[in-house]
C-alpha cells in the first residue's frame, strides 16, 4: 500500500523551470555568454553543480559570481511573480489523491522563491509537509532532502514514491532508497532516466498507475 507521495516542484507542479533557465542565461548574457539549453540542462538537471561553474571554467571571480547570482535571483523572482503557471493536470490529480496518501513537496528551491511561486497557486492545501534546499546541507542528487521527507512523513520508504522530472532528482529519490516515477519536460526529456519505476506521459497517469480505492492507494498490478 502506498502512504505518501512526495512531490518535486519545479517542472512537476509548476511551470517555472523554463523561467529560471531564462533567468540564468539573461544573467550570463551581461558577460557575453550564450548559456544554451544544452549547457544548462547538463550543469544543472544533470550535474547539479550549478550555472556557476561555467562562470569559474570561464575565469571570472568570486565576487562577479556573487554579483551576478544575486541579479539572477533578482530577475527569477521578478519573472516567478508574473509568469508562474501551475502544469496542466495538477490540481485535478491532487483533488483524486486528497485524504488517501500523504503528500508532501520536495525541492531545492530557495524558501523565498517557493514562498513567491505558491502565493498564488492554490495547491499548498493539499500538501501535509515542505522540505525546501534551504533546510538541507545538500540539495539533489544527494539523498537529504527525501530523507528528511522520510522523516517527516513518519512513514517507511517502500510505501512511498516521488513524482520527479530530472535526473538529479530521480539520484536523489533512488539514493534515499524510493520508487520514482518520472515526468519528463521539455528541459529533461532526453535525461537518463535509468532506474526509474516509470516514465509517465503527464501527470494524470498517475492515477490510472495506482489503484485508488475510496480511502487508500496501491500500486497497480498491470
């Protein structure tokens, strides 16, 4: 029987993955560098090492790196205000899941930036829990943030699975010994996503993947 769900946020629940990409390169554009979508899914969705080591190969110094992740964080938050979307299918797949799991969300997201991403978006009244990057000493691929989710929860890892979208997250999710299932985005869909439980089309699959009865989930057998 499944007793929790934990959840990613950026590219899962929200449409804000492209908005930070977009943040990062425009940042990166101001010292005349063209940072690809190639460039950013392998440092940050893969390596999870952060645009930054970029900037360092590139020879600029610590405190350029400072000035220029504070005007990144600047410009994210101003386009998280404006533009974030809640993905399609969402609401209604956690309307069906509500009282029957636990759910909690799982990100490395800043707590300023998550506070400004669910001011509007309706779908904190679903979730039980939070484990946000600043509460953890290392964020994805390591296994803290689903640990400290494990923690939270109270509840044992093979009754839980996570919805993820990368493949720093799915390291993230297997290391802390959990079944993931994936929804790829237009940023990960050509990610490794081996060792994953399942690659889901969109989120509503979700539910055609578990059995729901009335008050509890189980995996489904086919």
């Amino acid at each position: 029987m499944i007793k929790a769900i934990f959840w990613d946020n950026d590219g899962v629940l929200v449409d804000t993955e492209r908005l930070y990409f977009q943040a990062c390169r425009n940042t990166f554009a101001k010292i005349g560098f063209d940072l690809t979508k190639e460039l950013y899914v392998e440092y940050f969705l893969k390596r999870s090492e952060g645009t930054w080591h970029i900037a360092r190969e590139k020879g600029f110094g610590e405190q350029t790196i400072s000035e220029l992740r504070e005007e990144r964080n600047y410009l994210y938050s101003g386009l998280l205000a404006n533009e974030t979307e809640v993905m399609d299918g969402v609401i209604e797949t956690l309307e069906v899941l509500k009282g029957k799991v636990k759910m909690g969300i799982v990100t490395s997201s800043r707590k300023d930036h998550f506070n400004i991403i669910h001011q509007k978006s309706g779908l904190l009244k679903y979730f039980d829990f939070i484990v946000t990057g600043d509460e953890c000493a290392n964020t994805k691929p390591d296994p803290e943030p689903y640990i400290r989710a494990l923690q939270k929860s109270g509840i044992n890892n093979y009754e839980c699975i996570v919805i993820e979208d990368s493949e720093r997250g799915l390291k993230s999710a297997l290391a802390a010994g959990l079944k993931c299932y994936i929804l790829p985005t237009d940023l990960t869909k050509n990610s490794n996503f081996n060792g994953a439980s399942k690659i889901l089309g969109n989120v509503r699959e979700i539910i055609s993947e578990l059995d729901v009865t009335k008050d509890k989930l189980s995996f489904s057998s086919s």
